[in-house]
C-alpha cells in the first residue's frame, strides 16, 4: 500500500472513532479537528433534523454517545446525504442501543423516518376519480404514496411527557395528499384489513371483500357492515389514501 492510500485509511479511522485512533501522521491536530468537528455537526444534524421526537427524549451525553457509535461503527452503503436517515434506522435496529430506556426506540424511530421517505418519494398520485356510482362492484387501490402500519406502541402519541413503556399496540396510515403534505391517522383493525386486502387483490371489488371481512368477523349483518365501508371508502378516496381502480 502506497503512502497515500496509507494517509486516507488513517484519516478515514480517525474521523470515526477520533478519541480512539492517531492523528494520521503529518497533518495538523487543528486541521483534523476542522474535519472531525464537520463530519460530526453535518451528520447529527441531519439525524436530528429527520428524529425531532427521539432527540428529545436523549439526555445530551447518551445521544452524543449514540451519534459517536453510529459514526465509528455503521457502514453505510448509500453515498447520499438524505438517505444517511434510514441508515441510522438500520442501525438503530441491529444495536438496539436505547431499547433498554425506551424499548419503543426502533418504532419510534421508523415513524418518523416515514414521513420523510414519503415526503421525498418520487411516486405520483393518481389525479382525482369521482367515486362510481356502484361502490360496492367497483374496486380500489392503495395510493402509492401511502403505508398501513402496525406498532406495538402508540407512537405517534410518544413525547418527553408520554414514554410508554407498556406496549398498546396500534393502528396507523401515513400517507401524502394532493397538496404534496405528509399525513397519519389512526385506524381501526377493520380499515387496516380492508387497505390490506385491497392490496393483496387488486383486482376483487369492495362487496367480495367485504364479505371476507364479514366471515372473518362472523358478523351477522353484512349490510350494516357494507354501509359503514361506504363512507369510509369515499372519505379514504376524498384524502387520497385510495382511489378507484381503472
């Protein structure tokens, strides 16, 4: 190995672990600081930038800690910036570093990261449908900006003043709108079903897969079921989160 590629691994070493590696040999202690110092505030602003909630919760030392591991131990495998994000997610979730505090960490953590890979996607929604007149015949799509999720823990509710530490799982869709905005709600386990089976069968209409849901339920009135699916599927349909198939 050359003595060039010898400085770059020493450099490279240093601006990971710098309390635990050399100075490479022949470059300035104050000119390695500049560096040191950059990587570092760039890095943990950006991290900081896209997990506001989980920030919060950190005492200083422990998330300076945190940042200082992700930067000495994480391999990215991404060159951009914006995507340094769902690199700490990855992390986040091999090392499980804050679960025995805040055993939510990792949920936590990916609802948040959500709502900036959504904000950032590249995927269209499909221009506004009226509602066909035969509802129940008529079959749907989830918006491809749109995510149905499942936590163990009401994250979404989670704050310095609300830190469960008993799950209560829940219900979420998170999903972009026709004004490019970034929305969650909370659902029940009917509409997280029912966005789930219209996934999986795009192609069957809304009455067949409300008589599943029904036999699932063992519900013995389907009408009342069909009727309440109806105006949830136009208000899903009026804020985006689905649309009529073509």
């Amino acid at each position: 190995m050359n003595s060039f590629q010898q400085t770059q691994l020493d450099f490279t070493r240093y601006l990971r672990a710098p309390a635990e590696q050399p100075l490479p040999v022949g470059v300035e202690q104050r000119r390695m600081e500049i560096y040191r110092d950059l990587i570092y505030n760039n890095i943990e602003n950006l991290i900081v930038g896209v997990f506001p909630v989980l920030r919060s919760l950190v005492a200083d030392s422990q998330w300076h800690c945190l940042i200082r591991e992700f930067i000495k131990q994480h391999r990215c495998q991404t060159p951009y910036f914006l995507e340094i994000s769902e690199e700490f997610l990855q992390f986040l979730v091999k090392s499980r570093y804050l679960d025995k505090d805040f055993p939510f960490t990792c949920e936590l953590a990916h609802y948040e990261w959500i709502e900036l890979a959504l904000d950032t996607s590249e995927a269209e929604l499909p221009s506004y449908q009226k509602l066909p007149n035969d509802i129940l015949a008529a079959t749907f799509s989830l918006s491809p900006l749109a995510v149905t999720l499942h936590y163990q823990y009401p994250v979404h509710r989670i704050s310095r003043q609300f830190k469960p530490l008993v799950a209560d799982p829940v219900n979420l869709v998170v999903y972009r709108n026709r004004d490019d905005k970034v929305c969650f709600m909370e659902v029940n386990s009917l509409t997280q079903r029912l966005l789930y089976l219209m996934q999986i069968n795009p192609a069957s209409a809304l009455g067949e897969l409300l008589n599943r849901i029904a036999a699932e339920l063992c519900h013995d009135q389907p009408s009342v079921l069909e009727g309440e699916a109806k105006a949830l599927v136009a208000g899903l349909c009026e804020l985006g989160v689905i649309y009529p198939a073509a």
